[in-house]
C-alpha cells in the first residue's frame, strides 16, 4: 500500500485516471529494480545526473545561509546594523526568491539545465563575491536582493530536474541526496567560516568580508564549468548514455516521442496545477517546515552563541546538527522508497520538530538546550525532503509537476521572510518568540500533512469505486 492507500499495481491506472495529460508510449514497462542490467544502468544515470545537482544546491545554501556566520564575525557591528536592518536583510532575500522561483523553471523548460544553471550560478556566486564590498546597510540589503532572485530557480528547478530522471518509486531517495546538500553545507559551513574568519586583517579586509569573497568565487568557477558536466533533459541523448540505454531510459520514464510543439497543452497544464486544492494544503504544508528550517540554517550560530559558547566555539558547534540532519535525511529516503509512503515520514519527524521546539522553550540548561537544536535541525530537514517528494509523485505530467512544485516552494519561501523576523537581538539569550513561532508552524505543518493524508487517499477510494 502506498500513500494513496492502494497497491502499488494500481499505481499506474490511478495516474492516468488521475489526468496525467502527457502521452506515454505504449509498450510494456521495464522493471529496473529487478534486472541486474537495469540497476546497473540506474547506477550509471545516478553517477552523471546527481552529484553535479548536488553540488550545485550545496553552494547554493551554503551562499545564502552565510550572512549567519558573517555576523558573528563581526558584519553588524562593521555596518552598524541594528537588529531589525540584519533581520530585513536575512527575511528580503526570500522576497525576490519567492517572486522569481515560477518564472526560473518555466525558463529553465525554454533554455534547459545545462544552459539555464550555469548562468544563475554564475550570476549568484557573483553578487555573493560583491556582498563582501557592502559598506553600508542599503548595499548589503540590494545584494540580498539580487541574490534571492539569482538563486530562485536551482532549488525547485533541480527538483524538477530530478522529476524527470526517475520513476516516482526512485525519486525520494535521488530528490533527498539533492537536499541533503543543504545539510552539508551546513555541516561543514560553519567550519569553514571558522577557517576564512582567521584571514581578518589579510590585504585590509576584515574576517566576514573574506567569507563572501572566497565562496563566491568559487560558486563562479564551479558555475562556469557546470556547462560543461550538466546534462540536459531524459528526452534528448545525454553523451554518457548509448543510444540503446537511452532508449532503455526513455522506457522505462514513458517519454513520448513528440513531433510537434505543445504550447498549447503546457499552459493548459500549468492552469491545471493552480485550479487544484490540493496543492495550496502542500504549500501551508511546506511553509510550516520551511519557517524552522530556514530559522535554524540562519540563526542556529546565534542560538547557539547566546547559549554562552564564544563565537569560534559557536560556528563549529553548529556543524553537529547539521550531520545529524544528513543522516536523518538520507535514512528517511531509504525507507520511504522502500516502502513507497511520504506522508508518514513527515509527519513523524513534524511532531519531533515540535517536540525540540518545547524543549527550547521550557529548558534552562545549555547541554539540553543545543541537543534540541540537533534534534530539531535533523528532523526538519528529512521532513522538507519528503513534502517536495509528497507532491511530485502525485503530479504525474511534467507540466503539472514544474509548476506545482515551484508554487508550493515559491509559496513555501515566505516562510523565509517570516524567520528571518523572529530572532531579535532584544530576545536573546531565550528566544522564546523565535521558538514560539516555529512551534506554531509544526502544529500548521502537521495539520497540512494529515489533511493531504485523508484526502488522497479519499481519493484513491472514490476513484476504485
């Protein structure tokens, strides 16, 4: 039983009922996970396709998160920021993220991933280099500006990307080793600032300024030579494929040979996507994780600072939950796949979530207090992998698909407005609003998720009736 509620058999009949609006080509389906030359094949498509889309997305985060580390390195007091303008320049960011995140996958379906990434890369990994120039608070809140709408389209792009590689059986697990960058980065992110700050002083430039200058530099070199290791699409011929495993691809993927342009169809499809109810409960469901996700990749240093660790000290502790979360990410999306359900999963680790959240509230104790913030950013994060997953593999046209998982994360991405505004200076060392907020989103969160949970598989009953 998967999580529609009905057997896996049926899994393709309730697709096509369902109004998947792509052709698929009508011949008998090849089983990869059964045949040794199937798997190996897969293995092959996993080798070229997902370590260059994780790459990128672990500078993508690690770009965007480290303004938190730049700040216990001394960028309020360099700037003079008050607690409120670093508040708005972490919370604009997602403004323009938001905004350009629909128009960066349609692009990205005009242009394709080998051209469309490269070119967002380059131009984010730019304005990140630029960041370590800003000499006043409207500089550095222009450049988080411009950095939001340059960075919009490698998350939900590279999730559709993924979308179109693999069957909805092998998705969760590639769609998690995506995001699970995210939790790399984070892992090792606060190391490295630890490692850049000690530049201070080298060539005049204070010790956050060097944090930007080096990794935006290197998310331009590696975004330069991104146009050279990316692959395009499942339906034109990679070049480490034969034409015999590409025809054994487009198989088992059930692309359709097309002959002529579907313009029409595509945006028939994306009205589609927008007129279901269903995906504006996934998008409450995603802005409930993303408010503590995005909260905790920003301000976990600061927390973690404020529970009386020095500020060296603090940015290699906040290396630890995010390891934690790799681990939890990548366990989930095992068992998810091998037993076909999403909904579980989130909701399991939501209710952990909240559970960290009322520890942080009412503990007083330091030791206690960081293993809640472990225990929160690891179970958060397989969460948000799985809702992304959740949604895909029950949006079955490409079209659909793109457009819905753009507006859930589009949608979703507020929540990176509303956590950049919860952790005020004047709260600290408790930060009890801050850990309020998120609570409350949990509780949102779970409510979304049972919602879906009940519905779909209403659903899959009616339609068998």
């Amino acid at each position: 039983m998967n999580d529609l509620g009905v057997s896996d058999n049926n899994s393709s009949s309730i697709s096509s009922i369902t109004g998947s609006i792509v052709q698929e080509v009508q011949v008998t389906a090849v089983d990869d996970t059964n045949d040794p030359e199937g798997k190996k094949l897969l293995r092959k498509q996993d080798w070229h396709v997902i370590p260059p889309m994780a790459l990128l997305y672990l500078l993508s985060f690690l770009d965007r998160a480290n303004i938190g580390q730049a700040k216990l390195n001394g960028l309020t007091e360099s700037l003079n920021l008050s607690s409120h303008e670093y508040n708005l320049c972490v919370s604009l960011f997602f403004v323009t993220y938001a905004v350009f995140e629909i128009p960066s996958n349609l692009a990205l379906r005009k242009f394709g991933p080998v051209l469309w990434f490269p070119i967002i890369m380059v131009a984010w990994g730019t304005v990140i280099t630029l960041m370590g120039l800003a000499h006043s608070y409207g500089s550095l809140l222009a450049c988080r500006l411009v950095l939001g709408a340059c960075e919009s389209g490698i998350f939900p792009g590279g999730c559709y990307y993924l979308s179109t590689w693999y069957t909805e059986r092998e998705l969760s697990r590639r769609i998690s080793i995506f995001f699970s960058a995210s939790a790399l980065a984070g892992s090792f992110g606060g190391i490295l600032a630890y490692g850049i700050s000690k530049m201070d002083g080298v060539g005049g430039q204070e010790g956050w300024r060097w944090i930007f200058y080096l990794e935006g530099i290197i998310t331009v070199i590696v975004g330069v030579l991104a146009y050279f290791f990316l692959h395009d699409f499942p339906s034109h011929p990679p070049s480490f494929l034969t034409k015999s495993e590409h025809k054994r691809v487009r198989i088992r993927l059930k692309i359709p040979q097309e002959t002529e342009p579907r313009e029409h169809s595509i945006w028939k499809e994306v009205f589609i996507a927008l007129a279901t109810w269903r995906l504006y409960i996934w998008a409450l469901c995603y802005i409930g994780l993303l408010v503590p996700f995005y909260s905790l990749s920003v301000f976990s240093p600061t927390i973690i600072h404020n529970l009386g660790f020095e500020t060296y000290t603090a940015q290699l502790l906040s290396a630890p939950p995010y390891a934690f979360a790799f681990v939890t990410t990548m366990t989930t999306a095992y068992f998810s796949d091998k037993y076909n359900r999403r909904s579980i999963f989130i909701l399991c680790w939501l209710l952990i979530t909240a559970v960290a959240y009322v520890i942080l509230i009412a503990v007083q104790q330091p030791i206690i207090k960081y293993l809640a913030v472990i225990l929160a950013t690891g179970s958060v994060s397989p969460a948000v992998a799985s809702c992304i997953v959740y949604l895909s593999v029950n949006i079955h046209s490409q079209e659909e698909r793109a457009t819905s998982l753009a507006f859930m994360i589009s949608f979703g991405n507020i929540g990176g407005i509303i956590s950049g505004q919860i952790y005020r200076t004047q709260d600290a060392p408790r930060f009890i609003l801050g850990h309020a907020v998120n609570l409350g989103f949990c509780a949102l969160g779970i409510t979304s998720v049972l919602i879906l949970r009940f519905s779909l598989r209403w659903k899959s009953q009616h339609i068998g009736a």
